[in-house]
C-alpha cells in the first residue's frame, strides 16, 4: 500500500534528482555566466543610451 511518508520521500528524491540535474547542465552554467561564453550583458555597448544597449537615435542610420 501506499503511505503518506513513502510517497513523500519519492517525490522529495525525484526533486532532487532534478535539482541536481538542472545545476550541472551546461544551459544553467551559461545563464549564470560561468558557460566561457559571452552573456548578453557582457555585449552590451558601452556608449549607448538606453539600459538595454540600444543606440543613440543620432547614432541610427
């Protein structure tokens, strides 16, 4: 039969398995910046205007 605890510690191991999963994947790694490749952050030009890296409307062609 199934008890409330057994099912617990089931569903509490498959979380955890995820868990560990999720942070050794590589996409993880790349998100927060650790995947040896540039982020969008890191690209983002120094002499623009706006926050997101956007041009100067005078820059604009």
């Amino acid at each position: 039969m199934y008890r409330r605890h057994r099912v617990i510690f089931v569903l509490l191991g498959i979380l955890l398995l995820i868990l560990v999963d999720h942070l050794q994947s590589p996409t993880f790694a790349f998100n927060s910046g650790q995947g040896h490749a540039p982020t969008s952050l890191i690209q983002l030009d120094t002499g623009a205007c706006a926050p997101c890296g956007a041009p100067c409307p005078s820059a604009r062609d």
